[in-house]
C-alpha cells in the first residue's frame, strides 16, 4: 500500500503539547509587565506610521496620475474625436504652370 513520505504518527499528547506551547506564547503576565503608558506609546506609533503610509501611498499616486495624464496628453489620446486635427493626406498633384482652369 501506499505510504506518504511525511510521518502521520503522532502521540495524542503532542496535540496538547502544542496548546501548552502557545499558551505559553500568550502568557498574560507579559501584558501585566507592560505598562499603560508604554501600551499608548505603541499606540500613537503605530497611528503616526498607519498616517504615514496613508500620505505615502496618496502621493505616489498623484505623482503617477500627473505622469499618465502629461503623457496621454503629449500623444493626443486626451482630445475627443472632433478637436482631433487630420492630417493632410499627401497626394500627387499636378501643377501646371500657365494653364488656367475655367
């Protein structure tokens, strides 16, 4: 029978090891050694870099809108249909001098 290359077999406690382990991550006596004024501390850095970002993000974007729009503009995909000039066409003609046409 087939048997997949990464080990299945686990003793059932390792599942509560692994709780165990995380509640030791999440250990609430680390949050009681924190102190309100270094919790507001943290708070305020953390909106001073959220603005921060905000601001960034708010002009690099004009910066890339002014960009696009000068060079739209500069190849005409800006005008509308009808403001667009055409070009005259180069045709062949003939002039002939002294003949008058009546």
């Amino acid at each position: 029978m087939y048997q997949s290359p990464n080990n299945f077999d686990f003793e059932p406690n390792d599942d509560l090891n692994h709780h165990s382990s995380t509640q030791e991550l999440i250990d609430g006596n680390d949050l009681d050694n924190l102190s309100k004024k270094q919790i507001i501390q943290r708070k305020k850095q953390l909106e001073k870099l959220f603005i921060y970002l905000i601001g960034f993000g708010v002009g690099l974007g004009l910066v890339l809108a002014l960009i696009i729009t000068i060079t739209l503009n500069k190849f005409g995909l800006l005008k509308k249909p009808y403001e667009i000039e055409s070009q005259p066409q180069q045709t062949e003609t003939l002039e002939l001098e002294g003949v008058e046409i009546q």
